[in-house]
C-alpha cells in the first residue's frame, strides 16, 4: 500500500459496543481493550489530541502514569504543551519502542502490561507505529503492520487497556489510514480482525525460485548448514534453524524448500494439515519477556521478518519463513 497525502483532518474515535463473535472463529473482535484512533494533519491536532487523551489517563484510578509513544519531534510538542506536568507523564521515542517487526511489538506491549500497567492492564498508550520508517517502507511490511493494528483487538480484548493509536497525514498517507481505521472500533468501517487477516492472507506471496533446495525433512543441523553457507553468521544461523524447526512442529511435514541470501533467507514448510487460527504465533506465552524455542510459531514470529501461512494444495498448509 504506497503511502499518498491525504487532506488535512482530526478525527478521534471512541470504542464501540462489542461486536458478536464470529460464528467462524468464535472469538469476540472487541472486549475491555478500548482501541482508538486518531487523524491528524497538523501539529497542533496532535496536540489536542493527545493533551485530551494523557488527561484522561492521569485521571483514571488505579493507572500508572500515562504512556506517549510517539515520533520524537512529536514528543517535542508534548513537552512544551505540557510544561511542567511532562515529569507526570511517560514519553518514549517510538522508535525505541518500535525496534523490529509487527510480532515484535505484540511482545513488547504484552511485556508493558504485565510488568508496568494496572490492574487487569489499566494503562493509557498514545501509540504511533514509524510509518516513515520500518512500517512504511513497502506495501508488504505496511500490510503486517495493519495485521497487528487487527489482532490487537482480539489479543488484548481481556485487558483493560486504553490505546489510542496516532495517525499523521504527513507520514502515514490515505492508504494506509483507511486500511488503520477498518482495524479500529468506533471508526464507522471497523471489519473483523479475522477477516482482515484473511484479506491479507489472499495476496499472493513472491512464487518460490526455481533453484529452491529440497529438503524432505528440515532438521535443524541441515536448516543450520545450508543459511551459514547463505552467508548467515552462526548465531542468526541457528535461530533461523530453530524457527523453522517449530513452524515443522506443526506436522506432519511433507516437505520443505530453501531459497535466498543472507539476511532474507527463506523456508518453506509444507504441512500435511491445514491451519487455520489467524491468532497462531501471535498470542504471548506466559513468560513474554523471554520467547524461547518450544512456544512453537510466537518464537518464529519474534526471530523472522515474515511467517506466512498459506493453504496448499490438497487441503494442507504452506508456513514461509524469512529471516530477514
């Protein structure tokens, strides 16, 4: 999706009633997290915005201080607008927040809540993922991004977060922003979570290079040998191996090819079964802050650029991994 200027606007949404389950899923897009967005085109939106939405959280009981994650001459404004209250507030460049992919992220605000936010997750986050940086850069890395903004709704539906996530005109483009606002409740387009990741699961991936290795099982040892001689150092030749070995514990294996140079080398397993949860691998396990080998495709997610899943021929199912 090519980011396009878009007219100048401020517009922020207010959570909506619940939604019912879906029958296909059975999972709920919306519970206790409070999703929002808001527009902006100028500074001095942003700024109404956010002053309104930091008041709210240093108003609310049993919250710690509100958190802004924004861009950094966005925190600028803050602290003038704010004066002497920026100490009663948190504020963090997002692009230390925001430092590798959209899996990345899940992991990184599953951590926030479970070691600094309230009961139950009660916080307040002004979230604005870099649009003019890693999640902007491509159409394929915007579109995982707006796979995060989706399953936020139904991974942190039992929190009682409050985030309101920051869309600038300037960076983020009307593409994207149109596609942010079907991710958030109250936007009058709000759509199923699964149905977006379904939508994205629908454009093809690049076709698999015709000098692709066969590999009839992808033991680590042989995983691990082929991405060194890909030019992968040792360590990130081993958590390539092992990301691979989880997406294959999802078997029976029926097969898996190898393609690429270091750092975008590439796996693809073939699965006998087909897998369907749109959440898989995007759940946090309970220890969060340390994914380790055996919480099956949450640590492929955290160690990869890309896990695809994808349905193959005769009812099973294709999980691509790319390392980077």
């Amino acid at each position: 999706m090519t980011a396009h200027p878009a007219p100048t606007t401020a517009l922020t949404t207010a959570p909506a009633t619940a939604p019912a389950k879906d029958p296909s899923t059975g999972l709920a897009p919306h519970g206790g997290f409070d999703h929002r967005m808001t527009v902006c085109g100028t500074d001095e939106d942003f700024v109404a915005a956010a002053l309104a939405f930091l008041a709210e959280g240093l108003a609310a009981p049993d919250e710690p201080p509100p958190l802004a994650i924004v861009a950094p001459d966005k925190l600028d404004l803050l602290r003038d607008a704010l004066g002497t209250g920026a100490k009663d507030v948190g504020l963090v460049p997002h692009t230390d927040w925001y430092t590798g992919s959209a899996a990345n992220a899940v992991a990184r605000a599953a951590r926030h809540l479970a070691t600094d936010a309230g009961p139950g997750g009660r916080c307040h986050l002004l979230m604005e993922p870099v649009w003019n940086g890693r999640a902007g850069r491509s159409p394929r890395e915007s579109a995982e991004w707006i796979r995060y903004e989706a399953l936020a709704n139904l991974l942190f539906a039992p929190t009682a977060t409050t985030a309101m996530c920051v869309y600038d005109t300037r960076t983020a483009g009307s593409v994207v922003i149109e596609a942010a606002r079907r991710a958030h409740p109250g936007s009058g387009v709000y759509t199923d979570p699964a149905r977006i990741a379904v939508e994205l699961d629908a454009v093809p991936l690049p076709p698999v290079p015709a000098e692709a290795e066969l590999l009839p099982e992808p033991v680590p040892e042989a995983v691990r040998g082929w991405a060194v001689a890909r030019g992968l150092g040792a360590a990130d030749a081993d958590l390539f191996a092992a990301a691979v070995a989880e997406a294959a514990a999802l078997g029976p294996v029926t097969g898996a090819l190898l393609w690429g140079e270091a750092p975008g080398c590439v796996c693809e397993v073939g699965l006998a079964k087909r897998v369907d949860d749109p959440l898989l691998g995007f759940v946090p396990p309970a220890d969060a802050a340390a994914p380790a080998p055996g919480q099956g495709l949450w640590f492929a997610r955290q160690v990869c650029a890309y896990v695809d899943l994808r349905a193959a021929a005769g009812g099973g199912t294709s999980v691509r991994l790319q390392y980077g």
